[in-house]
C-alpha cells in the first residue's frame, strides 16, 4: 500500500514517516517506537509484518530491498536509515556490508 511522500526530505522525516505508517498499519503505540525498539520483540512486529513494512516503504518511494535485508537490520532506526540511504536522504549506514551495499544496488537499476 503507497502512501504519500512529498514531505520527506531528510532521514529524520523518514523515521517519522515510517513510525506514523507501523503505528497506523499495526496500532502500535508510539511511544513504543523509538530509534532503539527491536522491530520484533519491542515492537511486536512478526516477520510478515517486518516484510509488509518494507513493501509499503518499497511502493511509496520506489525502492526495492534486496532479498536477506531482514538479516541486516533489527532496529527501527536500522530500518529507516537503511530506506533513507536507498532514497538518498542519508550517508550509508555503517551497519550495511559492502556486499548488502551491491545487493541493494543491484535490485534498484535507477540508483545512480
């Protein structure tokens, strides 16, 4: 499901971005959902729904995640930053690998 972007201009837009999305897709508190929370186990979020969450970012802002990112990131901050490094809105994140970086590159052929 897409949802609005245009106001997104920078990571920290992106988090709460993505915090309005878990929090009104999931009904999750939000002041649950801090830069810390774990994605399953603070959040409450399942896999599938970890899986939902990135497709809904995917749809919104064009991005496509790679297969194997749910290995990558295990925070909400991970989550956002890795979707604002891929929108280009921050640098890359010291947690991504090279080889989850050319993985990332690969499944988006428009990155420049």
């Amino acid at each position: 499901m897409s949802r609005p972007t245009d106001d997104v201009k920078n990571w920290m837009q992106m988090f709460r971005w993505i915090v309005k999305s878990i929090r009104d897709d999931y009904d999750i508190d939000e002041s649950i959902l801090t830069r810390a929370a774990v994605l399953e186990s603070d959040c409450g979020l399942s896999v599938e729904q970890i899986e939902s969450v990135l497709e809904t970012i995917g749809e919104s802002f064009g991005l496509r995640f790679p297969d194997g990112t749910l290995n990558e990131i295990l925070r909400l901050e991970e989550l956002c930053m890795l979707a604002a490094w891929m929108k280009g809105l921050y640098k890359r994140p010291d947690f991504v690998s090279g080889g989850f970086e050319d993985r990332c590159r690969a499944v988006n052929t428009a990155w420049a």
